[in-house]
C-alpha cells in the first residue's frame, strides 16, 4: 500500500475507532517521513487519545511540519501549532486553536476530531455540540469521513441530553455505515441516559460482531452492556462481562483501566464481593505512569488502591496531586476541582465512613457533571453519593437523590431497589 493510501486509511480507522490507526501512521511515516499531512494526522491521534507516553513522538511531528511549512498562518502550522499548546499543558489554548481551524475551513476533519476530543475532556459540551452543528452542512454524504461528522455531532448531542436527535444522527451515521463503532456507542450512550436497558442489551448483541474485536470500543462498550445489566438488576450478569471482556483485555491503557475501575466500583456499591479482582485491577493500574495523567484518571487509579488497600499507592497519588497543584496556576481541566474532595469521598467509603464521604461529595456535587468524563461517567458520583447518603442514615438527602435518579430513568430497576431502601435510611 502506497502511504497516501495508508494515511487515508489510518484516517478512517481514526474516524470509526477500528484497528489500530496508530500503528498505521507510523508505517506510512516511515515510507514518507515528510508527509505534512501524515505529522498533522498522528498529532490529532495523540491529542485526541490524551497520549502522555507519546509527547516525544509529538514534538517530533510538530518539528517536522514547522521546517516544513515556514508559513505560521500555514493550516498545517496551525495544527502544530495547537498541539503544541496541549503539549505544554494548555488544553483550552489547544482547543481554542484547532477551533480557529475549523471555523477557516469546516471540512478540516483533523482539527475537528481534536476540537471534540479536547471539548469532551474539557467538559465544554455545548462548545463541542455547537462546533458540530456550524460544520455539518459544509459535509455531504458522498465525502469521506462525513459518517464520522454525523457519529461525533450525535455525542455530542448526547452529551447535551438531546437524546432523541442524537440516536437519529448516529443511525444516520450507521445507514451509511453499519460498521462504524462509534456510532454504535452513540447509540449505547443514548440508551443508558434513557434507561432503555432491555433495549441497550438487545441492540449491543445485534451489533456485537462490528465493535467486539479489533475496535476502540471493545472495552468501553463491554462496560456499556455491564451498566445495562446493572440497571436491569442483574449485576451478576455484569460482573461476567467483567471477567470476560474487560479483565481478559488483550491491552490496557488508561481509558481502559478507568472502565474497569468504574464497574467494579458500582458493584462495590451494591454490596457485591468481586473478591481478588480490585487486587488485580490495582497491580495494573500500579504499572502505568500516573504523573501528568488527567484527574480523570487519577481517581479511577484511586477506587482501585482505595478498595484494594493498597496505602502506599494511594500516599504516591495524593504526593503526584499535591507536587502537580503546588503552584497557583490556573488549572487547565474543570475536573481538577472535583477530584480530590472526590478521592476524599472514596477514601472514607471505604474505610465505611459514609458521613465523611457525604460531607466531600456535598462539596462538589454541583460540578459532578464535569468529571473529564461522559455523562454516563459522571454519574457515578451521583451514585457514591446516593449509596453513601443510604448507608449514613441522611433520609432527608437520600430521598432527594433517589427521586432525581428515578425523574431521569423511571424504568431502572436499581433505580427502584434504591428507593425501596428509604424506609431503612430513615
């Protein structure tokens, strides 16, 4: 395959989340180690992945494309431009950057891949929803990539509880597609947020020959049917999808890790003894680099030392938090707000103080929509929050958490087994 071909397809594997577009890039790379084009497609991957292991291969494409293109107006020195920003620790600068390239020119797919990753971490979702919605009607069907336009404009919609429109978009996006599993996910996200979860299950088996092997979802959409068994009141049921699709994972990084720590965090909540398995999960999350990882990560780190009790895993976290925040400098995501009264909560959960975690969750409950994560990530704040106001015996406040879970999803049957425990609340 000629490296024009290879870029082009290493773009569409980017696009749909399937294969490895990383390994891709780096073939055609070496073919044509000048590809401008090729520098800008591996910088939006590693942005969009927020790939810390990856910033000397970073600052080796932005020096490629500055000699290359001496132009500082340039699209292309724009990109490296961008990058450089979130190289530096400046997300928002990043974003607002690869922004000014989308508005330039709408049908720059890589600046807008990056735009909506960066939007998502940063927890900008009307940004991310409104950058979408200016650069659609630039796309047509017959263009490339215009399928992933659609999938990522449908997030985003999710992700702004238009979940209707949402589904309408990604089944546009899997009319032209069907195997695109990034559309699947969409479609998965609005499910969740709905409570459809017979439903969520149903269609996760229809479509689990497109994103259960070689695609970036593999995991993450395993967790997606997890969190459906879990709301059908069948967390026996999630937990073998633990052991058999997330725990048996061939690789692991920290999207990944965060995933399993979430699950297996909603079980802890419902009482359910998944026995060795925080052990193993923590030994994993001990090998990856955890200084300069967003916070997002750094708390899924922390359900996993906190429950596994591993003490001096969770001093090296609070010591990377505190060296990180030692100066005044503004931070540069909204999560880094969140996650250290947060990790406080988790601490005293499980050391079965739940009037303590109460107190840290009271603290930030009102930013828990802005975790680093999706709306179905945050919500396992909502759900700490809730178990640990049951277990204090705070009726007052259980009672209000509760109705706002059951107001969102009436048809989950946790959502049900949670009010049924009111009574003993009290």
């Amino acid at each position: 395959m000629k490296p024009v071909a290879r870029f082009e397809h290493a773009l569409e594997l980017m696009l749909t989340q399937r294969g490895d577009p990383s390994a891709e890039i780096e073939r055609a790379l070496a073919d044509d180690p000048q590809s401008v084009f090729g520098h800008c497609l591996r910088l939006a991957l590693i942005v969009r992945a927020d790939d810390i292991s990856a910033r000397s291969v970073l600052v080796a494409s932005i020096a490629a494309i500055e000699a290359a293109c001496p132009d500082r107006d340039d699209p292309a020195r724009r990109h490296a431009s961008a990058a450089r920003a979130w190289f530096e620790g400046h997300p928002d600068l990043a974003v607002e950057r690869y922004s000014a390239i989308v508005r330039d020119d709408p049908r720059d797919i890589l600046a807008l891949v990056a735009a909506h990753a960066l939007d998502f971490h940063l927890g900008q979702r009307r940004s991310m929803r409104n950058r979408l919605a200016r650069a659609l009607p630039h796309w047509k069907p017959a263009m490339p990539g215009y399928e992933g336009v659609l999938a990522m404009y449908a997030f985003a919609l999710e992700e702004s509880g238009q979940y209707r429109r949402a589904e309408k978009m990604a089944r546009r996006a899997l009319a032209l597609n069907s195997k695109h599993p990034y559309a699947i996910h969409v479609v998965a996200h609005v499910m969740e947020m709905q409570g459809r979860a017979r439903e969520g299950l149903e269609f996760l088996a229809a479509t689990e020959t497109v994103w259960a092997h070689g695609s970036g979802f593999s995991v993450h959409l395993a967790w997606h049917r997890a969190l459906f068994h879990l709301d059908a009141n069948d967390p026996m049921g999630a937990l073998k999808i633990y052991d058999e699709k997330i725990a048996n994972a061939q690789s692991w990084d920290k999207s990944q890790l965060a995933d399993a720590s979430a699950l297996l965090w909603r079980l802890e909540l419902q009482n359910i003894d998944v026995g060795k398995r925080w052990r193993a999960l923590a030994d994993r999350w001990e090998t990856q680099k955890l200084a300069g990882a967003r916070p997002f990560y750094i708390v899924h780190a922390m359900m996993a030392f906190a429950a596994a009790r591993r003490t001096a895993a969770v001093a090296r976290l609070m010591e990377i938090w505190a060296s990180a925040h030692a100066s005044d400098e503004l931070p540069a995501f909204p999560e880094e707000a969140l996650a250290p009264p947060f990790c406080e909560a988790l601490l005293a959960f499980v050391r079965s103080d739940y009037s303590a975690s109460v107190e840290w969750l009271t603290r930030v409950r009102h930013i828990a929509h802005r975790c680093g994560g999706s709306l179905a990530q945050c919500d396992l704040i909502h759900l700490t929050f809730t178990e640990a106001a049951l277990r204090a015996h705070r009726a007052r406040l259980a009672r209000s958490l509760v109705a706002e879970r059951t107001a969102k999803k009436p048809a989950s049957l946790l959502n049900r087994l949670l009010m049924q425990r009111l009574p003993a609340a009290a």
